[in-house]
C-alpha cells in the first residue's frame, strides 16, 4: 500500500516549519563526549521527550547511571523509550536513533557556528546533527505529526528507542535493550527494528543497509618523566615518551591501509569472485570517494577494492595524541606523558573478544623492543560486534518497495564502514530483523566539519520513513 497522496503532500506543505524544528534541535550542543556538555545532552532529552509526547507518544525516560570520562564521573543522560497503537492486528517496528552529536567548534574549520542551523543556497542544511543523528529522528517526528493532527492510524504499532550515548560508546544502553527484550518489557511484540543514523553510498541512489563494521578502540599512554622536561637540557639524556608512542604508533598500519598486527586481516577470509560482483554493480566510483574525502586522495583506483575497504574488509585509523605540544610558536618541551588513540573497524568473524588479545600482545611486544624505561599503559576506551542481515527479509523488502515508490529508483544494498554496536544487539536481544533506512546521501560529513543534511533529503527522507511504515502496514501481522 502506497503511502497516501495526503500524507506526501502534508510533508511539503510543512517543510519550512520541519527545518525550523530541526534548527531547534541542532542548537542544542548535546556532546557525549564533553563533560562541559552533559547538561546539554540532558536538554536535549528533555526536548525530545516534549516533542514526542506533543504528538501523541507514550514515553518513560530511563535512568541509565553513571560513568567515568576523562576521570570524571558523570550522570548518564537518560535513554527515550517511546510507544504508540497497540493493535494486535498490525506489525509492530520498533525505531531507534540518539539525539547526542560529535564535538564540533568554529575553530575546528566549521564556515559557520555549527550549533546554528544555516540554509544554504543550494539546499544544504549545515549544522551539528542534522545529519547524525537528529535530521532522521526528525523525519520520525515528521511522520508522527501527520497522524497527530489529521487523526488517521498510523499502519503499524510503533515503539521508540532514543539514546545520547551513541558517540560515545552508547553505555548503558546493551543492559536496557536486554532488559526491555524479556517479556514484560517495553519492547515485547516488537516484530522488526528499523534505524536511520547512516548515509547513502554516494550523492545519487538511494540505499539500505544490511551490515556494518564493529569496532575496538584503544588508548595507548606512555609516560616517564615526573613533569614536562626541557629538551635542551634533557635531550638525549633520557627516554622521550612521545618517541616511544610515534614508534608504536608508526607500527599499527601501512601506508597502503593493511594492518600491520599479525592475526587481525589474516581473520577474515578474501572475498570470491561471486562476491567481487555484489560490489563491482554499485553505483560508485572512485571519483564519489575523492569528492567525499575533498581530494583525490583513493588508497587504489580499483573500485572493487576500495569499496571493499569501506564494507567488508577490516580498518585502522590512528585518531590523535593527547598531552602533546600543539600551540603556536616553537615550544621545545619534552612532554611526560602521551596518549595515542586509534580504532579498528571489525567485520564477521572478527569481534573485540577476538582481535582485542591481539593487539594488546603485539604493543607489548612492540615496546618491548624498545628497550625504553618508559611506562606503557593500555586501556580499551569501548568497542561494538559487526553485523550482517537478511536483505531478502520482509522487512527489507517493505523498504525497497517505499524507496521505489519516493524515489523511483531501486536503492542500492550496501554494507557500512561505520559502526552501530547497538544494532546487533537489537537483533540478538529481541531476535528479529533490523533494517537501516539512511536519510542523508554520501558526503554529508557527518563526523566533520560542516555537517549538512540535504533539504530534499530531510523532505523526501521523512516521505519514505513514512512510505515505509505503509508498506510494512501491508506485511500480514
């Protein structure tokens, strides 16, 4: 069943007063990852839980506790459990999507202040968020708000999942996925999950998304001196923590992206040529690499393999030092201690649990060969499972059926460089299929600097969030 021509039309008509709303949520500055902001991700729950609530929403927010950050203990912000309809007669889909954002500051090379929401000539919506996360759980909203004041069913039975942990680590939120799974709990009856918190392939085709990476991330610290020692006086004399982590460090990945611990690529077997043409039929290029990444900077110009370093190949990045000298001038200290931080993107077979032993012994190993009377800790920061689903799933198929119908063109089925930990703990918790629906297209920079969610995204992506549930609605309960 198509969505109704009604409901399409609604959406335009409200299209300005949706991206105002979204330019409400954008300027709340809701960082996990920064303790000055916690309240702000409070806030931003608070939000939220009005506006839910305004179009009809049952909600309960869940305390979640507390958690050290950076040696601070911090209150979790709460995890939004929403519900609508309890009609046995129709399909139950439980969303998810977090309200929390990356960091983001002018001075990080943003044009504009990334916590207010500027409408660009050509349609872009740049700001903090609107792409990751809140855009697509404003679409839900979009949605939500057509049935409100129009007073028509919704086609399904809706259950709600919103959490601002999700750039960091999303804590908290397996033990209540798992506690809410049993029965009794708010997400008994739940017959599929759908998430939209990714991105199409490229600028053109639509897509849905049947696996993502995992994760493991790690800081590793080396320290020595009591205090910050001056290199004129101390250099030479003693063992410098930052050569020690720069060596560690240099030590992790080529050059070329093979990962340089030993077990970790040799895990994941290589790809048949059965599956080589799944990849080599996308719609990409490695000009849609380069335009993403701002240069033509593609590791290879063999589309298959590159495509393959993004979905089903494992990755590791080196993300930063901390407690490095990085000011302006010529500074010649040599600092006490240093930490370096860098993350592996996992793909089945590999889990934390497998590839974490690994790495651990090998930067042991590593600066053992040193021979350095520095200290070396490591500590693992939070890591995710990868996940695969079944793309032939009727719940797959409601949502190629509502991308043709919005779209007029068939999505791409891609798998995702990027990691969801929370999704397969949906599949496993609650045993049923779980789709991602992006929203926003290829190069929105959803982790970087001027962030954008397409106007014609937000619009036709709250039409196909809402073509979805429709489609769903026609699924037998």
């Amino acid at each position: 069943m198509a969505a109704p021509a009604e409901f399409l039309q609604y959406i335009d008509d409200k299209a300005d007063a949706f991206i105002q709303r979204l330019a409400d949520a954008v300027a709340i500055p809701s960082i996990s990852g920064d303790a000055k902001h916690r309240q702000d991700v409070f806030k931003m729950a608070d939000w939220l839980d009005a506006q839910l609530k305004a179009v009809g929403v049952e909600t309960k927010l869940v305390d979640l506790g507390k958690h050290v950050m950076d040696g601070e203990e911090l209150p979790l912000p709460p995890a939004i459990l929403g519900k609508i309809g309890n009609d046995p007669s129709k399909k139950t889909v439980l969303i998810y999507g977090h309200f929390d954002v990356q960091p983001a500051d002018k001075s990080d090379g943003w044009e504009t202040d990334p916590f207010t929401l500027v409408i660009k000539e050509d349609g872009r919506l740049v700001g903090r968020g609107s792409s990751d996360d809140k855009g697509p759980i404003l679409g839900w909203l979009n949605v939500l708000q057509y049935h409100h004041e129009t007073g028509k069913p919704l086609p399904v039975n809706l259950k709600m999942c919103f959490e601002g942990m999700e750039e960091s680590g999303s804590e908290g939120l397996d033990d209540l996925v798992q506690r809410e799974s049993k029965p009794g709990g708010w997400f008994e009856g739940v017959d599929c999950v759908c998430i939209s918190d990714n991105y199409w392939l490229n600028t053109r085709t639509p897509a849905l998304t049947y696996g993502l990476r995992g994760l493991t991330y790690f800081k590793v610290t080396v320290s020595g001196p009591g205090r910050d020692l001056h290199s004129g006086v101390f250099g030479r004399t003693v063992h410098e923590p930052m050569t020690d982590l720069i060596h560690l460090m240099s030590k992790l990945v080529d050059t070329q992206g093979n990962i340089m611990i030993p077990g970790v690529d040799e895990m994941v077997p290589p790809a048949d040529e059965q599956e080589r043409a799944i990849y080599q039929s996308l719609d990409y290029s490695i000009a849609d690499v380069e335009e993403a990444a701002g240069n033509k900077i593609a590791i290879s110009s063999n589309k298959v393999e590159v495509l393959m370093g993004r979905m089903r190949n494992p990755s590791l990045s080196l993300h930063g030092i901390e407690g490095a000298f990085s000011g302006a001038g010529a500074k010649t200290v040599i600092p006490a201690k240093v930490s370096g931080k860098f993350s592996i993107r996992l793909v089945p077979p590999q889990t934390p649990e497998k590839v974490d032993p690994l790495v651990i012994a090998y930067l042991k190993q590593e600066f053992a060969k040193l021979n350095s009377k520095n200290e070396l800790i490591i500590e693992n920061l939070h890591g995710g499972k990868p996940w695969v689903a079944d793309v032939n799933h009727w719940n797959f198929e409601a949502a190629k059926r509502a991308t043709k119908a919005v779209y007029k063109q068939d999505p791409d089925l891609t798998r995702e460089g990027g990691s969801i930990p929370v999704t397969l703990t949906f599949a496993e918790s609650l045993g049923v299929n779980v789709l991602l629906l992006p929203m926003g297209r290829g190069d929105d920079g959803a982790h970087s600097t001027n962030e954008k969610l397409d106007r014609s995204n937000f619009i036709q992506g709250s039409k196909l969030l809402g073509t979805y549930l429709y489609e769903i609605g026609q699924v037998k309960a």
